[in-house]
C-alpha cells in the first residue's frame, strides 16, 4: 500500500462541521452544471488514488466526488471519510442508496463527511422524510435515485413536498448491459422532470463526453459519469473533456 494511502488512514475523522453546507451544494448546481464523478470501484486504494489525480487535475470547483454503492459496500464508510480528505474542499456523495432506517443512514454519512447522501425513490415516504430530516439538520443535502420507479413523474410530484433537494433519473448498469439503454435515451423525460421539480436534477447511466452535455441541454444540472472516467486511459484528461463539454452548454 503507497505511503500517502496508510498517512490517510491513520488520521481523524475529519469534523463534520467543515462539510460543504446544503444550501451550498444546491447553489453550485444552479449556478453551472456539475460533473458528479462515480468512483464505483471496489478498492478503496484504487479509488483513493484517482480521487487524488482528479483533485489535482480538476481543482476544487464545477465536480463533486462520489463514493459509489460498490465502494461503500466494499470498503465500508471509511471510503467515504478518506475521500472527503482526499479532495477537500470538492463536495462529497455518499452514494448509500438507503432504502430504509433514513435518519441512521443519513446520520451515518453525515458524519462519515459527506455533503449529499442519496435515498432510493422506491422507499417508503417514510424513509425519505427522516433522511430529510436528519440529513438538512447536519448540513447534507438528500439524492433520490430513482432507480427502478416505474411512475417517475408521478414519484417527482410526491417527493417535492418531502424536502428532496435532488431528483436523480438513473438507468442502472444491469438494464444497460441487457438492454443497451442509457440515460441518453430519456432526454424528454429529463426535460419534463426539470419543468415539474423545483430542486436539483441529476442524470446517471452510462452518460460520456458525447451524450453527457444533452442531459444538461434538457435540463438537468448534475451530470453523473463513472465508467467512462474510470475506466479511461487517462481519466483526468476525460474528467476535464466532459466538464468543459457540460459548462459550455448555455442554459
């Protein structure tokens, strides 16, 4: 294990109060479109690694990190905490995916560092109002991943006076791998989900340097790209590519 990896891991949690503010996470995303970066790896080394070059690459302003699903699940909410260090001050995702105890996870992520923890669009209103809850009372904006809601706009009217800060349209990578779908094909759904939700819009699944600025051209302003990043030969340079692709676009 490099060096600067095991520094990390003997340092503190890093205090929540120095994570970046709700209010603050939104406004970015109003302001400019973002490039959320998935780091969906399952080796916190690996991701650790790249979360640095990017840092170093893409400075601290127009992306956000995120500790995907496959790295929490792997590594455990360390991940998350290492790579709030990592690219401090770059707000960071924890991509929980909570489907139930939404107080506990929120709270989890909240201290763990993260700015934005993301909730399931299949949980119970619930769930989703003590993630709310918890998450806006420690700062934490709150992502419904709206994978595999079969009404999505008519789960987008329920979930607007549940205090959801972001509304993220998601195709997943098994139904892309079945199906050959990604998020590129819904850009009318994008478009009317940005007409009828007051709040942040995000659009995940298989987006690139070509079909990423589309996303943001129909209304989204949250970007969410992994594997074309990740799995770039030179993923700084395809980092740079796709944010100055997204910010170009006039909105």
């Amino acid at each position: 294990m490099p060096l600067e990896i095991i520094v990390l891991h003997s340092q503190p949690l890093r205090p929540v109060t120095s994570v970046p503010s709700r209010p603050r996470v939104v406004e970015l995303a109003s302001r400019q479109p973002i490039l959320q970066i998935a780091l969906d790896l399952t080796s916190l080394e690996d991701a650790l690694l790249l979360a640095s070059r990017l840092r170093r690459g893409l400075g601290d302003s127009g992306w956000l990190a995120e500790a995907g699903t496959p790295l929490i699940k792997s590594e455990g909410l360390r991940s998350v905490s290492l790579l709030a260090r990592v690219v401090d001050p770059v707000p960071v995702v924890a991509d929980m995916k909570t489907a139930d105890t939404g107080a506990l996870e929120a709270e989890l992520a909240c201290k763990a560092g993260a700015s934005v923890v993301t909730v399931l669009g299949l949980a119970p209103d619930e769930t989703i109002e003590a993630a709310v809850r918890t998450a806006h009372n420690c700062g934490m904006a709150v992502a419904v991943d709206m994978l595999g809601v079969r009404n999505v706009l008519e789960r987008v009217e329920e979930l607007e006076p549940l205090g959801v800060d972001i509304i993220e349209l998601h195709v997943g990578i098994d139904v892309q791998r079945a199906l050959g779908l990604t998020a590129a094909e819904l850009r009318g759904l994008v478009s009317k989900i940005a007409s009828k939700f007051n709040g942040v819009v995000a659009v995940a699944g298989g987006l690139n340097e070509s079909t990423a600025p589309a996303m943001i051209e129909a209304g989204a302003s949250i970007a969410i790209v992994g594997g074309a990043i990740t799995r770039s030969r030179d993923p700084v340079g395809m980092a740079k590519k796709i944010l100055k692709a997204i910010q170009s676009v006039s909105r």
